[in-house]
C-alpha cells in the first residue's frame, strides 16, 4: 500500500513538474484518479510543502446558494 502512495505522490509531482501549473481536474485526468482523490493527495503534498495551492474557487452551485441567500434575506 505504502508503494502506491509514494508512487501516486511521485506522479503528481512529475507531471506538475513536466506540464506546469494546472485544475485539479486536469491534473486528475492526467494522473487516473478523481477530482476527490486528486483534492486529497494535493493536500497532503501541501502540507509536505512539495506543492502549493495558489487559487480556489467556489462553485457555480455554492454561488447560487449564497445568491439565493442574499436575495431572501433582502427582501421584507
């Protein structure tokens, strides 16, 4: 199991390396994991310090949410 990991971890690392900065969703499809999975490992490589995460976004579903919210709480 131990393997695997590494060799996950070692193949994130080489195709940010190869490629450059990229989604997580590019980088999952690139790599054979989900988003999930890609998320999870980007993480840990975090917190490792052998990756940075410079920019996250909300979804188009959590803006709607929080315009929907906005908007009831505006009206009387």
């Amino acid at each position: 199991m131990i393997d695997w990991w590494s060799e996950t971890d070692d193949a994130i690392v080489e195709c940010l390396r190869a490629a450059g900065p990229m989604s997580p969703e590019d980088l999952a499809g690139r790599v054979g994991l989900s988003v999930s999975e890609t998320g999870a490992f980007l993480a840990m490589l975090m917190r490792e310090e052998r990756v940075r995460i410079r920019i996250v976004d909300l979804t188009s579903e959590e803006e709607a949410r929080l315009n929907c919210r906005l908007i009831s709480a505006s009206t009387p």
